[in-house]
C-alpha cells in the first residue's frame, strides 16, 4: 500500500479482538458492539459506578452550523446529497455505461470495520482523490441484527453516522483537517464522499523514531487543529497517534472525525446520529466520562484528555492506560468490564520517566475535568513554556560542560565568565529555574575566591556584589581586608618615601636656621669683642690720664721752687687734666654702660639661640631612630640606585647599540621594501598570467566537453548529449570556474550551447521510463507504450502524424510492462506485467487483472475475442476477452520468447527457446471458433547445429514471409510461404525450412540482436529495432526479400520498440532504454543528421584525413573493396584492398568477436614501428592486436592467444584514433568517440 490511509472501523459492529484472537486495546470500540442481553449484564456489574458531570462547560464559543437546527431531523433530511457516478471496481460502481463516470475507481486503500478508501481519479479535474463508502454489513451481522429486529435502525445509524463524518470534516477546513471535496451517493442510494490524496505513514509508526522535539512539534499541529475544531463547536472523541497521519512533505493532518459531536449539549440533543452517546472511543486512551458517560459529561475537556494522553505516550514510549488479559472464555461483557476498570478508575500506567512534561501530561489526563487545562491553548501554552525551559536547561547544561572541561589553573577566569554568562541566560529564559540559579551563585562564588587568590581584590567584590548571602558577605569582608592591609602597605611605603623627603627638607632648614643662630652669636661676640676693645681702650686712656697727673705732680713738685707762677699754670693744668679725667671717666661709663646694654642683648639672644638649639636637638632626638631607620633604606636604596645607575648606563649602551642596529635595519628594510616593489609587481605579472591561464584553463574545460558532446552525437547518442548540454549550460551559467570569463564569452557560450539544446530537443522526447513494450492499431490512430515502472500510456493520433502534448490514458499496474495488444476495434487493450495480464476497456476506462499464469508472461495476441497468451514456463492459454475463462491450453518445453498470427489463416506461430542454445519455432491450427484445443501444424527445422535462441518472430500482413531475429546477433531470417503442394500431412509448417532452403537471411545492417519487427498494413516495408541503438528501415521485394533502406542511430542505449505511424513508412517512432522516444522520417535521416553534426563542427568526419589509416572492409567472399596501402619504416606492404563496386553497399558486418574478430567498420589501423604487429579499432569499441605474418589476433609480444574481446573492452562506442606510444612501442594509447582515453 503506496499510501496509509486509516479506517477506524468505528462501526455498529466495532470489536477490539485481532485476527490472532488477541486483543488490541489501541483500536477504536463503542458500546454499540453489545448484544442487549450483554449489555444488560455489563451493565450491572458496573452498577453503583458513575462520573461527575462537569458544570459549565467549554470555553470556546459554540457554533452550530455544522449540525442540523431542525429537532429530531437527520442528515439525511437537511444534508441535499447529489448523485455522482462511480465507474471501475468497487462496491459502489455506477450501472450507467457512460465513457465517462464522475469518478474512477483505481485500487482499494484501506479498509475498516465501517468503511472502505478507494484511490480513483476524478475525470473532471484529470486528478488523483481518495473515495470513502459506507462498506455493506456482513452477511453475519445482518443475521444478527435482523434476528434482533434492529436491522433497519443500524443501517440507518451507521448512514447517519457516515453523513456525520463527512459533515464535519467537511465545514472544518483547516491546515490539519483532512480536506472533503465532495459528498454524493450513486444510483441505489450508496453514500461516499471525496477526499484529498495524502501519501504518507501513521503517526504510531513513527511516534517511536522521532525525537521529542519533532513529536512535540507535530501534537502542536494537532493542538491548532483541535482548537480550531473546538471554536466550531466539534469534539472528535477519537484522538490517538494512529488517527494521524504525517504526510511525505511535513503535512500533518488529523483524519478520523467518525466519532464527533457538537460540544453543546443542545446541539447533541437535536443530533440523531447514535455516536453522540457515550462508551465510544479508544480504551488505551480514553477519559472516565468518554467510557462511562454520561453524554453531558462530554466536552472539550474529553479532547484535552486525549491530547494529553499522546504527549504521555510521546514521553514514556507507551499509551496511558494498559489491561489485563481477559477470560478467553468469558463472554464480550467481561471485555466491557475490563475496560471498565481501568478507565473509569483513570489507571495510568506507571513509568520510570519524570519531569516537567510528564506533569504536564498528566495534568491534563486528571480525572475530574475541572482539574486539567482549561482550554486547548491553555495545554499548548504548557508545553511552550516547557520547551523555553528545556532552553534554559540546554544553557544551564552548557555552562557545567564549559567548568568540567576547562582547566581553571591554565584557562585563567574565562571558563568562569562564559559558564557564568550562560548560566544568566538561562536564568533570564526561565527565572524559575532554580539548578541554574544556584549553579550560577557558586560559579560566581568560585569565580571570586579565584580573583582574591590572584589579588583581584576589586574584580572580586565587583563580582560578590552580585549575589547576597553568608558566603558572599564573609568573602566580601575577607577582600575589603585585604585590599585594607594591601592599601596600608602602600600608604605605609609611600608615606615612609614622603618622611623622607620631608625629615630631609626639614632637616636642611633646621641647619640653614642652626647656621643663621651660629652666625648671629658670632656677630655678638664680634661686638662683645668691640665693646671690651673700647672699654680696654678707655682704660688705657684712663692710665694715660693717670700717668700724665704723676708725671705733673712729679714736675709740680720739682717746680714748686721755680715759681708760684707756675704753681698757677700747674694748677690750670691740673684742672684741665682733672677735666680730661673727668671726660675720660664720662666716656668710659658711656663705654660700660653701651657695652653692659650690648652685652645684655647679645645674652638674650643667645638664651633664644640655646631655647632654639635645644628645641631641635629634642625634635631631631625624636626623630633620630626613624631617621636612621630610613637612612638604612635610604642607603639600600641608594645601593639600588646605584645598581639602576650602572644598569641604565648599560641600557644607554644596549640601546646606543640597538639604534646602531636599527638604522642598519632601517637601511635593510629601504632595501627589502625596494626588491618588494618589485616582486609585487611579479606578483602582479604572475596574478594576470595565472588569471590568463585559469581562463585558459575553463575554455579548454568547454572545448573538452564540447569535444565530449560532439563524439557522443558522432556516436547518435542524443539522449546522454542532450543531458551534458545541459550540465554544461548550467555549468557556465552558475559555476565560480565560468564567472572567471568576461560577460561577452559566456554570453556567447550560452547562446551556443542553448541552440544546441533546442536541436537536441526537437528530435528527442523524454519518455520519463524506459519503454519495454510498444504497439500501433492498425488504423494508425492508437499507440500503446508499456514501460519499466508498470506504467501503461495510451496516445491518439492521426497516421502520418506524431504525437500529441498529452496522453489519452495512462494506467500504473505492478511489475514492468513486457507486451501490450491493441484490439482492431480500438476499444480494449492487452498488457502482461511479470505474471499478470491486464485488460483495460479504454471506452469506459475500466481495468481488470488476470491471473492465469504462474510464470512471466512473454506473449500475447487476440484472434476474434480470444486472447492467446504463453510465458517463460512453456504454458499458452487461451481464454474469452469477455469472461476471462481459459477456453484451452498447450504445454510445451520451451519458454516462450513470442507469438506470431495468420489471422487469415487462423494460424498461431510461437518462437521459444530451450535454455540459450536451441530455437523452436512452431505452428499450431487454431479451431474455427478458436474456443477448441489447437492442432499442431509442424516445426521449423534448422541445419544441425545453426539454430539459434530466437528474439522475435513476425509474420507480415499478407501472410507471404516470416521475419525471425535471434538473441546472439544483429542477422535477420526471411523465410517465404510455402504453396499448398509442398505441404505434408507430418509437415504443414506454413513457411519454408532454413535446412531446406538454406540461409535466407536478409543483409546485415544491425551488429546487435533485433528486440522489434514491424510491418506497414501494406507488407512492402519492415521497420527493426536492434540492441545496437539502432533503428533499420527495409523494403519488402516482390520477391519476399528484404532490402536495407536506412540504418537510422539515434538512441543513447539498446531500442526496445519501433513501429511505422503511416501506412507508406514515411514515419516511425522507436522507444528505447534511454527514456526516449524518436520520430523519423528516413528519406530527411541524412539531410538531419548532417546539419546536426555540422551545428556541432563535426562535417569533417565523414571524410578521412590526410595521412591518416582508412577502414579496411573485407566482404564474405574475401574479395578487398577498397585499394588502400600501409607500409612499414622498410616500405613492406601489410595490408592491400581493391576498390568497392559501385553500385553495392559496403559490408559493415566485418569480424566477429566471438571468434577472435571485431564487428563493425574499422575507421582506425596503426602498424607498429617494427612492422610485426598491426592494431584495429572497430565501431564495437575494441582495439584487436594482430600479428602482422600470420593475421591472428595476439594479446602482447609472446603472441599469447587470446580472445579480442577479452584484450580490450575500453570504449563504449567507435575507437577513433591509436598509437604506439615511443621508444620502443610497447605501449599503445587508443582514443574513442565516448571520450576516453586508454593506454
């Protein structure tokens, strides 16, 4: 089943036993399903149990369009349901006869206990759709219903509830509803209704595989779908992963709405359908009030349930509720009761899951209503903001991973930042996450305690300002006190530097004050000394006065004789020295007196410069043991600077010499940037030749593709020449290699490549699959392809025309399509897929399967309206058209390889074959009503030894010749008809005997077997289809011979199927493994395929090059048709041909592989340099050493023997050049039109 649509079986009949007599609780039940006499007991063993009815009821605004406003009215009373005709097989299929129903049944689907899904085709639209019927009841519940008089209401309920289904499903039209296009019933009253096509899987398949997250995402779909439904007014009732489906691109849609009903109870009131009561739904997960009722218990509650007993099963991998095994021997009752139990009760099941989304689940799963979410939002909201919280948790997990894998010792406080950034985060996600908050306090704990060990102390209360708490306190003060001792010390330090300096200066002026006091006192005693100079001075002159007075009382004394005249002048004298003396004495108080008063004042200040002396004497004294202390320091320090002194000095020289250095490495580097200019500017001359090389480089990239491209239309493979036009359009239009190459090249690229895809296109049509099997009718109007995928086309057209856009039918069967048959009236076509046949009625497009062979069908041809059919196990049916009865059959020990008709004659012949070395090819005399067993005729006999397996068999329409290819080669046999008289009663075998005639094989124009062989109406044209991609074109003499008219190539691989699409073979279409499909007209293959290998600059290969080998054509009868010489260095002649007659086509078949020859035209021939050996290459892609004396074909110098084909197989398609590679030749390199190359 290519899509999984699922039918609840939600029926009248509903059971939860499986077909192995176990029983599956996950499969939608309802009380419906008991007998009265069983629901009576079932209803007593419950007795005394009962569920709350919840008040109120939902919070979405009803809405009541979907159910009929009329009270007690039906569906079937409100709801105008059209007629719609159903044509193929199914239940439900339409009487009328109509070429075209409505719908078109292809394959059932899906089947349930209520419904059948059929996928058919709408013929309006040309679209593929779903169909759902109401299946009819089983003959045993129809005895059971009608034995219970209830017959007529089950049918009517389950109509009611199907008409229910497609109501509600229909008005809820949202991305996550199943959409219903229709609503019809057929002639006697059958209701379906049309629904899209999903291809996808049950979510129960999946449910398992997928990660959370994506089974998260998906309930969230179901959640909007449910909210939806609810704001109209629906409960579905039936919720479970089984009921939803995930389509192939992301859809996801929720499909099984047979159980819904409105949620006001009003609404329900007026319902009719039965599936608005209560004890429907499914066991594993349903709520106690959707088993045990009462119906106004039910809301939008019940669905919440549900939504939440699947994010249970998404979280513990199981459904909510598990049962026991019941009594096998008890009745349905019990089961009743079993169930009971556990849903009424809301038994979860346990699981050794936990966490957030399991609450969540089990939240909504409470068994009162009023304590689960209160509306679907509300359940989604929960689940949203569990996933923000699985956010914070994913951070918070990060953060622990980045501390566990990081080494704090090396990786410094980075791992602390990012783990603390991360847990910040996550706290902002989810504040209410208290892992990461507590987290991010010892993270921001350690991350401080690590910035005190490192002495960080503000980057520590930086970060323990951050968080509170006794831990953050007591680190807090340890930094503050560190910080405090650390802060001491460096006050300490400078204060002690600051004393210093100020002890220093204070110092320096206490002794400038000291030395002024000293200079002061020694002023004073200067002027002591003055003033006791002075009064030594008057002292002096005192005596002087003194002595002067003796020395005049002296001469007084001796004078007194003289006279009393001098007695009055010594006297005068006297007086005056008296008054000299007093003088004196005046000057020497005056002298004493200033004296005593500089004395005095000099003793003041000295007394202050003493006062002064002593008070810096104590200061200093105070000051002494700091001062010395620091001069200890000051003295280290001195040393240090000392040290620093020398050191500078050294660095002064270091860094004299340094800048010595350094203006040789400023000349150096004005050197180096001068040769730098240069190579940059090589740099740049390089860049522009590398450019100029790259796009060398791409172009010659073109060239060889193109080159590739070329060979490959040299070789007429269209198809895998179309595919590299296109990779290198593409290519040139978007790869960064092309965008090297200006807009003008690639514009011109592009225009000539896109002429090229447009030739190719015109002679090619992709076919999407290879094409196995192809038929024309005989009007020319109808072709018929069967290809690899099963696919079955059917094209109408006019003779002499090709075909239209789109097809007139298509048909998908199983298996690949190896025949298809044509009726001559058009109307019914044969196919064989492996086992199958398969008739479809293309006039009502109505298609039926036939099974009446146990081996792969191989042949199929219609005589009147019976259809002839033979497979690989040797058995040939016939059997009626009509009634698909076998009429008779013949078992023969051949596998069947084809049939060929005598329609006039009414004779049948087959070609099989006994493994792959004998061909039998008989005939048989059908019966005039050709109902009867047929009788043998005779077999075509060959010489002894010659037969070979056949292919294909053809009989013409004259009935005159018999056209046999075989499986090993290209060789055609033309056998003619034998006239009555050379007929024998053992031997009627219609045509003439390969050992009696001999060889009557047609000239070779294919190198590989031949797959097709058809005639025009008028028997004068064959067209073949071979193996070798080619297409043959022959003429049918009046003397029943074939003559070769065209070789037409063009396929990319073998070509399975040609026919003519005109009566005068001016047109063929062939089909191949390529995927294509080509239309030819032989008299234009020349003219065409020229003017394309000319568009592709290949004109010059029909023509062979100067100086270059020619092909050799040796003809069977050994006779050379063309005179062309080689010759060695010592001009031996090795090889020689005569010229070809005019007037006769050269024979391509040249040498067999078989037997150590090459097959086909040898455009290429090279003579080793010692003139012993002689190499080939054929147009099978060999190259074939030979030995130049004895013409046998040699693998290497020792002349070993082997097979050509066996030595090289290097190239798919024709060897266009070789050489000996020098010195000594024993290499050689071959070149071929695929576009290798081998060595």
């Amino acid at each position: 089943m290519d899509s999984h649509f699922q039918e609840s079986g939600t029926a009248v009949s509903d059971t939860i036993v499986n077909d192995a007599g176990g029983h599956d609780f996950s499969k939608t039940v309802g009380m419906r399903g008991l007998s009265e006499e069983e629901l009576e007991q079932y209803e007593s063993e419950r007795s005394g149990k009962s569920t709350a009815v919840v008040e109120g009821g939902s919070n979405y605004p009803n809405s009541t369009q979907i159910w009929s406003k009329t009270s007690g009215a039906g569906l079937d009373e409100t709801l105008k349901i059209r007629s719609g005709q159903v044509s193929g097989d199914s239940h439900i299929t339409s009487e009328s006869t109509d070429d075209k129903a409505d719908y078109q049944i292809v394959e059932k689907l899906a089947e349930g206990g209520m419904g059948t899904i059929y996928v058919a085709s709408q013929t309006s639209l040309d679209r593929e759709i779903a169909i759902k019927t109401l299946k009819p009841l089983k003959p045993r519940e129809q005895k059971t219903y009608q034995s219970q008089g209830r017959l007529g209401q089950v049918a009517k309920q389950r109509r009611e509830m199907f008409l229910s289904e497609a109501l509600v499903t229909a008005n809820l039209v949202h991305p996550h509803i199943i959409p219903i296009h229709d609503l019809c019933e057929t002639d006697d009253a059958a209701p379906f209704y049309v629904m899209k096509r999903v291809r996808g899987i049950p979510w129960d398949e999946k449910i398992t595989e997928m990660t959370q997250e994506e089974n998260l995402e998906v309930l969230h779909k179901i959640c909007d779908a449910m909210a939806y439904a609810h704001h109209n007014g629906v409960i579905n009732r039936d919720l479970k992963p089984e009921n939803i489906m995930l389509g192939e691109f992301g859809e996801v849609l929720v499909l099984d709405w047979g159980l819904a009903i409105p949620s006001s109870v009003s609404d329900r009131q007026r319902f009719a359908s039965p599936s608005a009561a209560f004890g429907a739904g499914t066991p594993a997960y349903m709520s106690p009030e959707l088993w045990a009722g009462p119906a106004d218990a039910i809301g939008t509650w019940s669905d919440i349930y549900l939504l939440g007993a699947i994010l249970f099963e998404v979280v513990a991998g199981f459904a909510p509720h598990a049962f026991p095994d019941p009594d096998p021997d008890a009745g349905a009752s019990a089961l009743w009761v079993i169930i009971d139990n556990v849903v009424r009760e809301n038994t979860i099941r346990e699981t050794d899951v936990a966490g957030e989304l399991l609450d969540i689940a089990l939240r909504a799963m409470a068994a009162e209503p009023q304590e689960r979410y209160s509306s679907v939002l509300e359940f989604q909201e929960a689940i949203r903001n569990y996933e923000h919280h699985e956010e914070s948790r994913r951070l918070a997990d990060r953060a622990a991973e980045t501390l566990h894998d990081s080494n704090s010792d090396q990786n410094g406080y980075e791992p602390f930042q990012k783990a603390a950034a991360l847990y910040e985060e996550s706290c902002n996600v989810w504040t209410e996450n208290s892992d990461a908050r507590n987290s991010l306090r010892e993270t921001r704990l350690a991350y401080a305690r690590m910035a005190q060990e490192k002495g960080d102390y503000d980057l520590g209360l930086q970060i323990a300002a951050l968080e509170q708490g006794e831990s953050f306190t007591s680190l807090s003060s340890k930094l503050k006190q560190s910080k405090t001792v650390r802060n001491a010390l460096k006050y300490a330090t400078v204060l002690a530097v600051l004393v210093i300096v100020i002890v220093g200066a204070y110092s320096y002026q206490q002794y400038q004050e000291i030395e002024a006091a000293n200079g002061t006192i020694g002023e004073l005693n200067n002027t002591l000394v003055e003033t006791n100079q002075k009064i030594e001075d008057a002292e002096l002159l005192v005596d002087e006065a003194v002595s002067k007075a003796e020395v005049a009382k002296s001469d007084a004394a001796r004078a007194t004789s003289d006279a009393e005249k001098a007695t009055r002048d010594a006297e005068t004298k006297v007086a005056m020295a008296k008054q000299q003396v007093s003088d004196a004495e005046n000057r020497v108080m005056d002298a004493e007196q200033e004296a005593q008063e500089k004395v005095k004042e000099a003793a003041v200040k000295v007394a202050d410069a003493k006062k002064l002396q002593e008070k810096v004497e104590a200061e200093l004294t105070a000051k002494e043991k700091e001062l010395l202390q620091e001069g200890m320091k000051l003295k280290t320090a001195q040393a240090d600077l000392e040290k620093s002194k020398t050191e500078l000095k050294q660095s002064k020289k270091e860094v004299a010499d340094s800048r010595a250095e350094l203006k040789k490495s400023v000349a150096d580097l004005e050197k180096s940037e001068t040769d730098l200019k240069a190579s940059v500017a090589e740099v740049e001359r390089s860049k522009k030749l590398v450019e100029d090389l790259e796009k060398q480089r791409v172009r010659g990239d073109y060239v060889v593709r193109n080159a590739a491209i070329a060979s490959l239309i040299r070789n007429s493979d269209y198809t895998t020449a179309l595919t590299r036009v296109n990779a290198l359009l593409d290519a040139v239009r978007t790869e960064p290699d092309f965008q090297l190459l200006s807009e003008d090249d690639r514009n011109e690229y592009m225009q000539e490549l896109e002429a090229r895809q447009n030739q190719l296109r015109r002679l090619t049509r992709n076919v999407g699959s290879p094409i196995q099997s192809q038929a024309v009718s005989d009007s020319g109007r109808i072709l018929v392809w069967g290809d690899s995928e099963g696919r079955i086309t059917v094209w109408k057209t006019e003779p002499g025309q090709t075909l239209p856009e789109n097809p007139f039918r298509e048909l998908k069967v199983e298996g690949h399509v190896s025949q298809v048959h044509i009726t001559s009236d058009e109307k019914t076509l044969l196919a064989a897929a492996g086992r199958t046949l398969h008739v479809w009625n293309l006039s009502t497009n109505t298609h039926s399967a036939v099974d009446h062979h146990t081996a792969d069908v191989t042949a199929i041809c219609l005589q009147s309206d019976v259809v002839i059919s033979g497979d690989t196990a040797g058995q040939i049916y016939g059997w009626d058209l009509v009634s698909r009865e076998i009429l008779w059959s013949v078992r023969i020990s051949a596998a069947i390889r084809d049939f060929a008709l005598m329609p006039e004659a009414n004779i049948l012949l087959y070609a099989g074959s006994r493994g792959d070395t004998s061909s039998d090819v008989l005939a048989y005399q059908l019966s005039e009503n050709n109902r009867d067993r047929p009788q043998r005729l005779g077999q075509l006999r060959f010489p002894r030894g010659q037969s070979q397996p056949p292919r294909k068999i053809q009989v013409s329409p004259d009935e005159r010749i018999l056209v046999l290819s075989n499986s090993r080669n290209g060789s055609l046999l033309v056998l003619q008809r034998r006239t009555e008289d050379s007929l024998s009663n053992r031997d009627r075998f219609p045509f003439e005997h390969v050992v009696d005639s001999g060889t009557q094989s047609a000239p070779r124009m294919h190198l590989r077997p031949v797959n097709d062989i058809q005639f025009t109406p008028n028997s004068e044209h064959v067209v073949t289809a071979s193996d070798d991609r080619s297409v043959g074109v022959w003429r049918v003499t009046d003397g029943a011979q074939l003559i070769a008219v065209k070789r037409m190539e063009g396929h990319g691989a073998r070509v399975n199927s040609a026919s003519f699409l005109s009566n005068d073979g001016s047109l063929v279409i062939s089909a191949g493994a390529d995927r294509l499909c080509r239309f030819w007209r032989p008299e234009n293959y020349d003219q065409n395929r020229r003017a394309l290998e000319r568009s592709f600059g290949l004109e010059d290969l029909h023509a062979p090059q100067q100086g270059k080998s020619l092909p050799q054509q040796q003809p069977r009868d050994g006779t050379p048709n063309e005179t062309v010489s080689q010759v060695t260095e010592s001009h031996q002649y090795l090889l020689t041909a005569l010229p070809n007659p005019a007037d006769e086509e050269p024979d391509y078949q040249i040498l067999n592989a078989e037997q150590q020859r090459q097959r086909g035209a040898l455009p290429t021939l090279q003579i080793s340099p010692d003139g012993q050996f002689v190499v080939t290459g054929a147009a099978d892609g060999t190259a074939v050493l030979w030995e130049a004396k004895t013409g046998k074909a040699v693998a290497g110098v020792k002349a070993k023997r082997r097979s050509a084909i066996d030595f090289e197989e290097g190239h798919d398609f024709n060897v266009s050049r070789l050489q000996f590679v020098p010195p000594d030749g024993r290499f050689m390199l071959t070149t071929g039109y695929d576009g290798n190359l081998c060595l």
